[in-house]
C-alpha cells in the first residue's frame, strides 16, 4: 500500500516535469514487500488506471509529452490507453521501474 501512494503522488507528477523519460528510473527494493516485476508492475498500471483523468491531460494539443514517451517507447502513444498497453511490454517497463535487493 505504501508503493501504491508514492506512486499515485509522484510517479504523474515525474512524468509530466521530465524533460528526457529516459531520465526516469523508479527503483523498489524487494525487502520493502514488492518481490517481483509482475507484482510490480500490475501496481503501476492499477494506479494509472485509477489516475486516468489526470494521466489524460499529460497528452496536450501540443503533443510534446506524446512525443516524449513514444520517442522512449518506439511506439505511437496518443493517450492514457497507449501509455498503459505500451506499459504492458516488459522491455518498455523495465526502461522506468526496476525492483533491487
């Protein structure tokens, strides 16, 4: 519970200050209750799912954060939806989270 509330009060707030996403790196250490990257990342996208209305409004008329997460995750994300199937690779996840001992 404790993981779920820093990420619903910092993780947006990261992501829409950043200037690079390649900047971001989430670490979790694995004796604080998070063992594995599954566990994990079902956390992030229930967060993100559940922050969705202001997840939205990162992708702007501007499209600069779209830009931004597509350039990191080599594909085209236009909104909430493509950032949390994006988030679903494995290979883009581990790119912004990481659990260490």
């Amino acid at each position: 519970m404790y993981h779920q509330k820093i990420l619903e009060s910092n993780f947006l707030k990261d992501l829409s200050t950043i200037k690079n996403i390649d900047d971001i790196k989430w670490f979790f250490n694995s004796t604080s209750g998070i063992n594995n990257i599954s566990e994990l990342k079902t956390m992030v996208k229930n967060v993100l799912k559940k922050a969705d209305d202001e997840l939205e409004k990162l992708f702007d008329e501007e499209g600069k954060f779209s830009r931004k997460i597509s350039k990191t995750f080599k594909t085209t994300i236009n909104n909430s939806s493509d950032l949390l199937q994006a988030i679903s690779n494995s290979d883009n996840f581990n790119k912004i989270f990481e659990i260490v001992k």
